[in-house]
C-alpha cells in the first residue's frame, strides 16, 4: 500500500509541475497532451495496483499515454471537424456579380 501511495503522489507531482506555467510562458496544452498525461497516470496507477509493483505500474503507464494520446487526437479532430461545419453554415458566400438568365 505504501508503494502504491508513493507511486500516485509521484506521478500527481510530476502533472501538476509540468502544467504550471510562468507569465512568460502561456501556451495551452495540446488536447493529445492532456489525454496522454491522464491516460499515463491512470494506467501507472492501474498498473502498479493490477502488477502488483512498479513493472505493472510502467507497462500500465506506457499503455494508458498511448491510449490518452490517441483519445485526445480524435478530441482534437472533432472539435476542428465542429469549427469547420460552424463557419460554413455561417459564413456563406454571396454572389455579388451573378449572371442573368434569359
């Protein structure tokens, strides 16, 4: 139990410290990004409890980023899929010179 506590405070750490960011510095997270550090933190957490040590917590890490990733592409396409289908439904073009049919 102790090795699985120290495990999750160690990976809670490392994303709070790596989404802290300065004023200097104010870039938002990609949505690939997000999905990888939650995937790999679930997965580490998962593993290690499922593993049974850190083997499991690594190849659950590993597994669970990779899975995150490639949730938060699709997230990432969707949400430019919607923008897309948003602006062509609002932005219509207008003929201003049209020919006349006789």
């Amino acid at each position: 139990m102790k090795k699985t506590i120290l495990l999750f405070s160690l990976i809670l750490s490392v994303i709070i410290s790596s989404t802290s960011t300065t004023n200097a510095q104010r870039r938002k997270m990609s949505s690939q990004a997000k999905g990888a550090l939650i995937g790999g933190a679930g997965g580490a957490v998962a593993g290690g409890l499922i593993g049974h040590g850190v083997k499991g917590a690594l190849i659950g890490g590993a597994i669970g980023a990779g899975g995150g990733y490639i949730i938060g592409n699709e997230h990432r396409r969707n949400k430019a899929k919607r923008q897309r289908a948003y602006y062509r439904s609002h932005h219509r073009t207008t003929r201003y010179y049209s020919r006349r049919h006789h």
